[in-house]
C-alpha cells in the first residue's frame, strides 16, 4: 500500500511504509488510471536498487499477473483451508480485463464455486482496485 505523492512527467513517485520515495514508471503503470496526490493504492514491488540517493523502489499497478494474484490472496478469506482454491495461471490486459484459471484442493468441490470466486465482496473488492477492470474465473 502507497500513497500517491506527485507526478513528474510520466513518472509516478509515492510513498511506501517508510520509503520515502517509489516510483512506477510509465510502462508500470495501468493505461486508464489516474494518480491522484494523495490517493492510497496497492503495488506490486518489481524491484529494489541500491542507488546514490537510497534504495530505488519499482512498483507496477500493470504486472501481466503478480498483481492480481496477490490481490486474490490478501483479499480472498480462507474459511475453509481444506476446500482452498489453487491459482494457476493469470492472463491480463491492465485496465481492461484478467483471467484467472483456478482449481480446488477437493474434488467435489467445483474450484470456480470455492473460496476465490465465493466471496462476491471481495472479488468487487479486487475489481474496485484494479480500476473496474473485469475479471473472469476459470475452472
């Protein structure tokens, strides 16, 4: 979780718990969001430098599929361990769209009816984080 504190040209740089400075470059960046100063969003840490100011931190908010799976599993509850839902593969086109293939960890259970795709708010909760970005589940 960051917080958005300025733009420089196509650069977005903003806060990360006590990193005073991260930075999404332009192709790290989803195609129809707006970063707002001051606004809170949820990155994908790409990577870490060590450079003359510090660390250098690279965030995406457009991973092909890092972002979406860890937003599946921080916002997905694990009511029941032993019915959990396994993440395969992620297709996404940031901003537009992402599929996600799912299976369970039983067998009479059907995965797209399992924990991933049960909870109707936190899938709207993943959808609302990813700007209204659809996404489909796949068994």
């Amino acid at each position: 979780m960051g917080v958005v504190q300025r733009r420089e040209g196509r650069l977005v740089l903003s806060t990360l718990a006590a990193l005073p400075r991260i930075m999404a470059p332009p192709e790290e960046q989803a195609p129809q969001e707006n970063y707002e100063p001051g606004a809170r969003i949820k990155v994908y840490i790409k990577s870490v430098t060590l450079g003359i100011r510090g660390p250098q931190v690279v965030v995406s908010r457009a991973s092909p599929d890092e972002m979406v799976k860890k937003l599946f599993t921080l916002e997905i509850p694990r009511s029941r361990p032993a019915a959990r839902s396994v993440i395969h593969n992620v297709a996404r086109e940031a901003g537009s769209r992402s599929k996600v293939s799912v299976s369970s960890t039983q067998a009479n259970i059907r995965s797209d009816r399992s924990p991933a795709s049960a909870s109707a708010v936190a899938h709207q909760t993943i959808i609302s984080e990813l700007g209204g970005e659809k996404i489909d589940i796949i068994q």
